[in-house]
C-alpha cells in the first residue's frame, strides 16, 4: 500500500473507476475502452471487491459520505456486476446515513429495471451524460445515444424515483454555436434535473479529434467565451447556481463528492488510473485494467499497481489549495488561508491581483477573492500568473490546470 496503513476517523469520498465504454467517443482521453471479452466484467468486479476489502481496516473510522462510481461507462457493465459493486461498497464502509451515492450513466445503456434496482442497492444520485440535445452535434462527438434515448433515460430515473440528477453538456463541440448551445440550456433546464455541469470541449493529443484538429471547425476562443458567459447566464435565470467552473445546481444540490476535490478532503479512488488523496498522501494506480486486475490478484500490497505516490505537505499543499479553490465560485476564503498555513495570502500571492481585480477578472467578497466568469474561462493562465515556478513545480500532475 503506497500510505501508511494509520486508521484516521473523519470524512471521506469512495471513488471507483469503471474503465469500459461501449465505444469510444472521439474527443475522449479518458482511461477507458471496450473490450473484446465480456468474462472481464466479472473478474475487475472481483478486483475491486478485493481491492475495498484491502482498505477496510484503513477505513474503519472513517464515514464516507461520498460514493461515485464513474468512468468510463458503469452502466456498460452487466446489470448483476453493477449491484455486486454497489452493494460491495455499502458493505465494506460504514457510510454516513446521510451518503450521496452516485453512478454515471449513459443513456444507451440503462434500463428502467436497472435504474429501479440501482436506486434499491442504495444509488441515490446519477449523472447522465448528454453533452447536446441536437442530433448532429451528438454524432459528431461519436456519442452512441441519442436526444430520445436521453429523454427516455431521464423519465425512466424520475420514475425509478431516483431524486437528485445531473446533466452534463458541453460547448465548443464542432459546428456547435451559441443558439445550439442555448437550446441545449433550455432542454435540459425544462426538465428540471438538479444538477447541470457545463464542460469546455478540450482537444486532448492522442484522440481522434487531435488528429484531425486542423478540419474540425471549432469555435474560437472568444466565441467559446461568448457561448460560455451566455450558457451560464441562462442556467442562473433558470434557479441553477454556478458554484464551480463548470457547475450549477439548485439550491442545496451541490456535488457533494465532487466538492471534496475542491474543498482539498480526502478521498480514495480504486480502479486503473483512479487518484487518491488518502493519509495526507496522493497516489494513482496502474491506467491498465489486466495489470490492475493481475496485481489485485496477487495482493500482498498495492505498491506494485501504484503509479505515483506523493505526501502533500508544505508548498505542494499551499499551492494545490489556491488552484482548487479558485475553481470555486465562492473562491479562496482569505482568513481560513491564513488559519490552514500561518501566512497571509495577499502578502505572499498579492502583487499581481490588483491588475487582474480592476480588469475584472476578479472579484474581492468580503473576506473572499474569487475570479469572475471572465476570470474562469481562463484561470489557468491567471493561476500560472499568480503562482510562482516553485510553488507550480511543487503541485501533483493530478492536480494541474
Ligand atoms: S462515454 Fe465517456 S468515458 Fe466513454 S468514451 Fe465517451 S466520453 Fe469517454
């Protein structure tokens, strides 16, 4: 195991990865794939219940309120293997009663049934990935479902009694444009799901889409910003309140898992490519299911299926915080800087605010300095601006721009 094995009580997310995807979409990096032999599911499944079981003495103290299994595509995995793996979970951690439990789902690849049995094994919440409601700029993303198979998806979990939903949508798809956009908004919108995320199409190297980023026709920069502040201004007249980059929600629907990251709480992740920061400590395991699944076979340790491991600690710690919550709405809380490292924050980062606070990129809230949607659309340069080489050089991979 690439932590100490110490048993620390408190709060905690459960994230497990799901490596499969029915196809691959063609603008996806993420660690995923479809695989050739369905036998697989069973035996990752088995992994992963082995692997829980693994840190259940690490985990006694803890409550984990958090659950998220994503991908990838969970609901790619056979309906038993999906409730093998929920119910594993609920066994394995004392949750907190009040745990928000989420599953990812694709639209192609849910039924009414499963929905229903999900919600019994203890699902309370899922994220449906929509990404457009337009029929052409769905098959030009390579997504396998349709707006109907969505609709369909979104009735069938309302009825399943499945209460708190999210929507993903995405701007910056090709040929995609600020009316298409908005028409996106004001689908998803009407169907009153609680939580909207709202992602920027990034062209990743190694996709398709790299390949053929030169005949692609994109929005430019300041069309995406233009699509950007108008998406954002419509799910705000709608009830759903920005408190993330890319996140809105209706009141009290926040992500609660997803806050953790931002928040800098802890979390354990299980699963090829899945990240942690358990114990004080960051670590990654192996982006590769066989060698995952091998190595769990096997277990003594995990130490052969991690891939980086690092204490966060001092300037690494410093600087992970200010580019997390800077990501958040209500932005980086300047007395709880000062309480978290005995230091001013102003004093150490401040020189350079003033600029980006007159040219409003930024916005000073009482004892809170958060960027504002012009300051969001490009915090990655602000951030670079704001912090020095050291404090870049010292922050995890994982947690860079
Ligand atoms: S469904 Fe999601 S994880 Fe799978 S290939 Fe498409 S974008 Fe990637």
């Amino acid at each position: 195991m690439p932590v100490v094995q110490k048993n620390v009580g408190g709060k905690l997310g459960i994230y497990v990865h799901i490596p499969f995807c029915r196809s691959k979409c063609a603008y996806c990096d993420f660690y995923s794939f479809a695989p050739g032999d369905e036998t697989i599911y069973e035996r990752y499944v088995n992994a992963l219940l082995s692997h829980m079981e693994y840190y259940k003495s690490a985990v006694s103290q803890r409550t984990p309120d958090s659950v998220y299994i994503g991908g990838g595509t969970p609901t790619v995995l056979p309906e038993e293997q999906l409730l093998r793996l929920i119910r594993g979970v609920r066994h394995t951690f004392h949750l907190a009663k009040n745990v928000e439990f989420s599953v990812e789902v694709n639209p192609a690849t849910v039924t009414y049934r499963t929905l229903v049995r999900m919600r019994r094994a203890g699902v309370n919440r899922i994220s449906i990935g929509l990404q457009s409601a337009h029929e052409g700029e769905l098959q030009g993303l390579s997504r396998i479902h349709s707006r109907g198979d969505f609709e369909q998806c979104f009735q069938d979990a309302r009825r399943a009694k499945i209460e708190n939903i999210s929507v993903d949508l995405m701007f910056g798809i090709p040929r995609q444009t600020q009316e298409s956009l908005l028409g996106s908004v004001d689908y998803v919108t009407r169907l009153r799901p609680e939580h909207v995320s709202l992602y920027n199409l990034k062209i990743e190297p190694g996709t398709p889409f790299y390949k053929l980023r030169h005949q692609l026709s994109l929005p430019d920069e300041d069309m995406e910003f233009d699509m950007y502040r108008a998406a954002c201004a419509m799910l705000e007249k709608r009830g759903y309140k920005q408190y993330e980059i890319s996140n809105f929600a209706r009141p009290g629907k926040m992500c609660k898992h997803n806050l953790k990251y931002w928040n800098c709480e802890e979390y354990l992740g299980l699963g090829p490519s899945a990240h942690s920061f358990f114990n004080g400590t960051r670590f990654s395991f192996i982006p590769n299911v066989q060698a995952y699944i091998k190595g769990i076979e096997h277990i003594a340790s995990d130490i052969g299926i991690t891939v980086s491991s690092e204490e966060i600690k001092g300037k690494a710690r410093m600087g992970e915080y200010i580019m997390l919550k800077f990501r958040l709405s209500d932005g980086l809380p300047l007395g709880e800087f000062q309480r978290t490292f005995g230091s001013d924050f102003l004093e150490l980062y401040g020189a350079k605010l003033p600029f980006y606070l007159k040219k409003g990129y930024m916005v000073r809230r009482g004892d809170n300095i958060a960027l504002t949607h012009a300051g969001m659309f490009v915090s990655n340069y602000i951030l670079s601006d704001i912090l020095t080489f050291e404090d870049l050089n010292a922050i995890s991979p994982a947690n860079q721009f």
